[in-house]
C-alpha cells in the first residue's frame, strides 16, 4: 500500500483531548494536501474523529476550523497553484475558503469505536494509561480485517508492552508529538525490535512531510524527554524538601523555581514546569517509568503529597494554566502552596528575602526569550557559567549542581541506550522542551 493510500482512511482515538486535537489537525492538513494532488482526484478520503464526548467534539470541530484558517492564510501562494485549474477562484479569501472545506470535508467526528473498524491507520492518543492503550488497539485490531498500522502518542509506555499486550507486533510504533502538537517541532519516534520497517519509513516521510523533527529513542519507559524530565523534577523537588532546613516550604519552592529558571536561563523554572504538565500527569508517568527502572527510585512522595491535598495543575479547557505549586493570575506566579497550611502564599510575601539569600545571578544573565533568539548562543554560555564557576553565593551553588545533575542525566540515558546519541538528547531538551542549550555541555569545567 502505497504512502497516499495508507491515508484515505484514517482514525484518531482521543481526538478531542489536548494531544489528539493537535494530531488531529495534523493529520487532516497532510490529508487534504495529498487529495488535491492531481493523481489523488479520484480517491476518497476520511479521517475519524473519535471521542467519547460529543460536546467535546462539536469543539474540536471549531478549533480545527480556526487552525485550518491560519494554515492557508500561511500558504496562500501554495494554494493559488493548487487551485490554478479552478477559474471559479480568484480572490485570496476564495481560495483560502475552498481550502477550509476541502479540509473540514475529510473529518467526521464520531463516539463509537467501530469507525475505526475499516481504517488503514490509527492514531491513538488515549490518556496516559497502559491497560486503557491496550484495550483500544486490540479492540480495533480485532474488528479490523485490514491489519491496520497504529501510531501511539504514548509518552512513556514501552511500544514492545503495548504490541504484545494488544497482539499487534510489528505494526505500531511510538510517535510522541510534544504539546502542542501544531506547534511543537519535535516527534520523538519510538520502535520495537518487531516494528515493520516500512512502517517506521512511513512514520518518517509523514514527520518530514509536516516539516517537524524526528528523533529515535529506544523503547524504554519514558524515553528520552520523560526520562530527562522526570528525574529533572524528581532533582528540583528534593532540593526543596532539603531546603526547608532552612526555609519554610513556600520559600523552598521559590528559590529552586527561580533558580531554575533565571539563574539556568530558562523557559519555565521546574515547579511552572510540572503544573504546565499536572502534577497528576508527571505522577503517572512516574509510575509507568518505575517498574521498569532498577537502579534508581522514580517517584516523588511531594506529588503524592499534593494530589492528596486535591492540588493538581494541568490547563483549564481554555489553555489557561491552572493552580498547582504555584498560583497564576493572568499567566503569571502570584504565589506558592503552603500544604501545611493549606492556602497559597503570595509572591510578594516572599520574594525580598528568598532573592536575598539567593544573592545575584552572574551580571552577564538576560531573560530566556533573548538568550534562545541569540545567534551565537553557545558563546554567550560559555560566558555566562565561567561567571559563575568562581561564585560562591546560594543561587550560584545551586544552580552549578542543578547544571551538573541535569547533564549527568543526560550522559546516562546514553549510557544506559535509552538515546542513541548526546546529540538525540540535546535535540530533545532544545526541541522539545525549548531549552536555550542541551544538558549535556561542559560549560561547567571550562579551562581558562
């Protein structure tokens, strides 16, 4: 079966969740661009949309539409040559509306699962759930004469637990988009020893095709990005238990967020990171990861402590950030959870003192969003930790070892074969994570 005909039948599962919106959107774009081929004409094409909610669905509906708008407002050049043959098109915005409904076209939301029953391929992105994942791909495959190929967004789960446990060897392969996908550049691709070669060679004309970056991981529990970011959390989190020796807890918290991010230089520190993720989520992770894991205790007793108090993170349903380790109003920190008193601390009550213990960061720092546009980035690191190799205050000490621990992390995801290269891992944390530098430098034992 040929690249174009894999895709004229297509189901997403979980089309109406945070991920599978964005791989929706994805996969109806590389639809419509190989239907409008000249040769393609003939052919039928349609993408199930399946959800259980379909409330939940008739919004997706409109979220597509809007992103579909974007896209041919980006290509408009592109479509005029598309659509040359049409005379009835002449204006912009008539092209760009035949677009919208040659796409929209393809989608059909639905809420049973026997849609998926007659498609070639099937993305799943079901919730982060190893017996949920297996019930729905052996429900399809069974009921589908076609031995369809499965794409799993799986971020975490072994591709080898997933194929044996649905009896699917060979024919699903791990393709993790990062959130959001329309967005994100990066798709970690993840194989079995039995993975199909033609369907990793699909996955990958598919990844080029929508102009992203793959990366390979090896098939162990959480990858390369969960595998560097979860131990990353389990780090920034212990220091703060250590820290409440002390400082109160609040207090703990926000040194190691700003110091993570402010003084590492980036995007988020580690505490905004795992709300903007769910404490819930990173929790669950873990617990996948863990059994799978023998020389180290993946699990963090503070996010068991917080999900017991009800205290979650993750997004509102409008993309806005919700309450976690710490409060945001307007998409900024306002202040840090006390668990022991149970209410949030405001920032204002704790920032004089915290940044004075921390003392200054190295006079060379700038804000993430000017290191990252930087063109000559490497240099201005170099520069900036050999700063800071001879500081001595708080801040600085934590940070250098937050560094050192985040690129041991790294050096042992190759070490270990979860990554096949320093340079996968680099990518991942750059890409994906939208790091300004990859963990693993030597910014830290530069010789003068």
């Amino acid at each position: 079966m040929e690249h174009d005909d894999r895709f004229q039948n297509v189901t997403v599962v979980g089309a109406a969740g945070k991920m599978g919106s964005g791989i929706l959107l994805l996969t109806a774009l590389e639809m419509a661009d190989q239907r409008l081929k000249p040769e393609n004409t003939d052919k039928y094409y349609i993408l199930y949309a399946l959800d259980v909610s379909q409330k939940a669905l008739s919004g997706l509906m409109g979220y597509v539409r809007s992103q579909v708008l974007k896209a041919a407002e980006k290509k408009t050049v592109q479509l005029r040559k598309i659509y040359s043959h049409r005379r009835d098109l002449i204006e912009n915005s008539e092209i760009i509306d035949q677009y919208i409904n040659d796409v929209m076209s393809i989608i059909r939301p639905v809420t049973t699962i026997s849609s998926a029953y007659e498609s070639d391929l099937v993305f799943e992105a079901a919730s982060e759930n190893p017996e949920l994942k297996v019930r729905i791909l052996s429900d399809i495959d069974r009921n589908n004469p076609n031995k369809p190929w499965f794409f799993t967004n799986t971020s975490s789960i072994p591709i080898s637990y997933l194929e044996k446990e649905a009896g699917i060897e060979g024919r699903v392969l791990g393709v993790h988009f990062y959130n959001p996908p329309a967005v994100q550049k990066l798709v970690e691709v993840i194989k079995s020893d039995k993975t199909l070669p033609e369907l990793a060679d699909f996955a990958s004309k598919f990844i080029k095709n929508l102009r992203k970056i793959e990366v390979p991981s090896n098939d162990f529990a959480g990858f390369i990005g969960n595998g560097h970011f979860m131990r990353d959390a389990i780090h920034g989190m212990n220091v703060a238990v250590k820290l409440t020796s002390e400082v109160s807890f609040p207090e703990a918290v926000y040194m190691v967020n700003k110091v993570s991010q402010d003084f590492l230089i980036r995007p988020m520190g580690i505490f905004q990171l795992i709300d903007y993720v769910g404490i819930d989520v990173c929790q669950y992770i873990m617990k996948v990861m863990h059994p799978y894991v023998k020389d180290e205790d993946i699990h963090s007793p503070l996010l068991d402590k917080y999900l017991e108090l009800g205290v979650k993170g993750g997004q509102n349903s409008d993309g806005s950030q919700k309450d976690g380790f710490l409060k945001y109003e307007k998409g900024r920190i306002s202040g840090v959870y006390d668990p022991d008193r149970k209410e949030y601390v405001p920032v204002n009550e704790l920032a004089a003192v915290c940044d004075t213990l921390l003392g200054e960061p190295p006079a060379s720092v700038v804000p993430w969003k000017i290191a990252v546009a930087n063109p000559k980035k490497d240099e201005f690191f170099k520069a900036y930790f050999k700063d800071m190799i001879n500081m001595d205050t708080k801040g600085a000490l934590m940070a250098k070892a937050y560094l050192l621990r985040s690129k041991e992390i790294g050096e042992k995801l190759v070490s270990d074969k979860v990554a096949f290269s320093e340079k996968d891992v680099n990518t991942v944390l750059l890409t994906g994570f939208f790091h300004a530098y990859g963990p693993i430098n030597n910014y830290l034992t530069q010789e003068d």
